[in-house]
C-alpha cells in the first residue's frame, strides 16, 4: 500500500478525523460521568465503543495495517452482547 503522504488531502482528512473522533471521544466519557441514568449512559457507552472502532479504522487507514480490523470487530459483536444484555435487564425491571 502507499503512503499517505503521496497524498496530502488524505493525510490532512486521515489527521482531521483523528482528532474530530478524540474530542468526542472525551466529550462521550464527560456524558458518562455525568449521565443522569443508567440507560443514559448505556448509550454513551454504545457511542464511545463506536468511536473507538472508528479510531482503529482511522488507524488502519494510517498504517496499512488491516490485521487490527479483527478487534474493531470484537469489539462491536462485545458491544452488541451488552446491548441484549442490558435490554433484557431492562425488560426484567420492567416486568416486576
């Protein structure tokens, strides 16, 4: 694969979203902390995973590296385990 660097529009799109994807990122875990509820902050934990899977995609496109594609993937299918775990949760203090 070449470089980035043959390609200064890329490179400055690959760094702008590095940075875009940070600073939500810390705006995210800001929300966590200071989430009202429990369901609040399952969806800022949702979106936090999702920014971290675009971190590592931003990266892979950075590197040329696709082996790290593989924990982008664990950690959406961990992701969406909690996901049913937490609605079945829900579902059960629902019920009673």
């Amino acid at each position: 694969m070449e470089s980035l660097e043959a390609y200064p529009i890329l490179n400055f799109a690959v760094y702008f979203s590095f940075a875009c994807l940070t600073v939500s990122l810390f705006a995210g875990l800001y929300r966590l902390l200071a989430g009202p509820s429990l369901p609040d902050r399952i969806v800022v934990m949702d979106l936090v995973a999702s920014l971290v899977i675009g971190l590592i995609i931003t990266y892979i496109m950075l590197t040329g590296q696709p082996v790290y594609l593989n924990v982008a993937v664990i950690i959406a299918l961990l992701v969406f385990m909690g996901n049913i775990a937490f609605a079945k949760y829900l579902k059960r203090r629902i019920d009673l």
